[in-house]
C-alpha cells in the first residue's frame, strides 16, 4: 500500500465531502438536485466507470480473479444474512428490519467503488464491480424481504438483471472477453464521463450528513450497529483471507467493501414499509461519517 496516495485519497473524499455539507447547508443543492444526482451516479456516471475498468486485456488470470472475487462476495453475503438473523432478536420490530437490512446490504455500490478505485485504481473497480454482483441480489431478495412479504421471485430477478451498474458488468465483460476495441471516441466519453464517480458521490454523501444534528446520534443499537458493519464483517474477512492467502488485491477490495457503512436505501425503505426511518437515517448518517475513519484504518493493513 502506497501510504502517499491513501493519505491524498483521503484528503480529497474529506474536501468533497465537505463541500457537498455546504453546497446543502448554503441551499444550493436543494433536496430536488440531490435526488437528480443520486439517479445520475446509479444510472449513468458510475456505468460509465464500470465499463472503462473492463477496457483491459483479459487473460486466464483474470479469469480465474474474477471467480475468487465472486465466492469471496457469495460467502460474505452469506455470513452477513446469518448475522442479520440473529444479532438482533431483541430489538423492537420496526428497528430490527432496518439493522438486518442494513448488516446484509451496504453502501459498497455508491461508495465503494470509488473506494476501490482510488486505492487500486481502474483493476479495483473492476474486482469491486463483480463483488457486488452477490450483494444486488440479496438486497433484492433477502433484503426488501425484511420490510415486505416475501418477494416475488420474477420480481427480484428482473431488478436483479436490468439494474444499470449489473447491465454495465454485461457490457464491460463483452469488451473484456472479446478484445474489441471500442471506437476511441466512444471509449474517450465514457472514461471520461465515469472520471466523475468519486466526485459525484462524495459531494453527495456530504448532502446525507449535513441533514443529521450529531447531537442526536447518541443511541447503543446504532453503536452496535456500527461496530458490526465497520469493524466486525470486514474483520472476520481480513482474518479469512489471510488464512487462505488470498491475493494482496483481491482481499483488499473485499475488506474495503465489507466495511462499507450503511446504503442510503436503508432509510428510503424504512420510510416506505413503516419502519424506524428516524433511526435507519441516523444509520446511514453515523456509519457513513465514521467510514471516513475505519476505511483508511483498514487500509493500513491491507
């Protein structure tokens, strides 16, 4: 790990984070311009940044990278779905779903791929494109599950299969596998519109934590939760790929992006099926806040 670029990358998420707390505070991105943003990133900017990290040249390594990658993300998922079932049995049942969702679902999407780029560069985001592959489908099956009635199965593989960041993956593994050559203006456009990912989203998480008064974060089941989704999860990933001496990349990306804090999604379904949405925002509020912290800390001993 290059020390230099981890403290540059940090200082640069912690300038854009805080310009996007004063770009919402001062009023000039209102609540309307947020929501614009945020479809932006999900359905254009970030496939954009997916596609061009698959513009690299494939071999049988890379091959067999991916499918490591892919069991890491499974067996996380997994282990992440039995920590939701039976960490928090005690708590009221309108929190209890938002803490479940919450352990099996993060915001590694929206935040952890610029992670994984800026710490491996365009290679990383590749990697971090496949691991989300296991998590879009459990957020939209085991996930939503815990707000509704059992999904329905068509339902959950249509959101699966059309989500923008998975149709970006079908399209970077084409170029990938097939070693065509995209026409250099249409590759120059689209390296250049995913050169805005991190940008992007770290102003817009600045947006998310200038809503929240620190003052009333102070809560044990969000302190619990914290410790879960930033420390416990990627540690007891750390400890797995070390023991199974995993590759330096692979095993970085998969514990940058099991320490991911919570997804903005927490709260929005919170809000929609009659859950603590007070408390699934203050969630996503604290843990993101405190990943400004754990990630570097991470890094150190990737």
């Amino acid at each position: 790990m290059n020390y230099n670029s981890l403290i540059n990358l940090q200082g640069m998420l912690f300038l854009l984070v805080a310009a996007g707390i004063i770009l919402r505070k001062k009023g000039i991105l209102h609540e309307e311009a947020k929501a614009v943003l945020t479809d932006l990133v999900i359905y254009f900017i970030l496939p954009c940044n997916i596609i061009s990290s698959f513009l690299i040249e494939f071999n049988r390594k890379v091959f067999m990278e991916f499918a490591i990658i892919l069991v890491i993300a499974s067996l996380i998922q997994v282990v992440c779905l039995i920590l939701a079932n039976t960490l928090y049995k005690k708590e009221p049942d309108s929190r209890k779903k938002v803490l479940q969702y919450g352990t099996v679902c993060s915001n590694a999407g929206f935040m952890g791929n610029p992670i994984a780029e800026g710490v491996y560069g365009a290679q990383g985001l590749m990697f971090a494109s496949i691991f989300l592959i296991p998590q879009r489908i459990v957020m939209w099956s085991a996930g939503v599950s815990y707000f509704t009635e059992s999904p329905d199965r068509k339902t959950v593989v249509k959101k699966v299969l059309t989500h923008p960041c998975i149709i970006a993956v079908y399209i970077g593994v084409f170029f990938l596998v097939t070693q065509l050559k995209m026409p250099e203006f249409l590759e120059n456009t689209i390296r250049g519109v995913g050169g805005c990912t991190t940008t992007v989203s770290m102003v817009l998480i600045g947006t998310i934590l200038a809503e929240v008064k620190l003052k009333s974060m102070l809560d044990w089941g969000i302190v619990k939760y914290t410790v879960i989704r930033l420390f416990l999860i990627p540690f007891m990933v750390f400890i797995a790929c070390r023991i199974f001496s995993v590759d330096p990349m692979l095993s970085g990306v998969s514990i940058l992006l099991a320490g991911m804090p919570a997804g903005s999604t927490t709260a929005i379904l919170a809000a929609k099926y009659n859950g603590d949405y007070i408390f699934a925002t203050k969630c996503v509020v604290v843990t993101t806040l405190l990943s400004l912290v754990t990630i570097p800390l991470w890094c150190i001993f990737l």
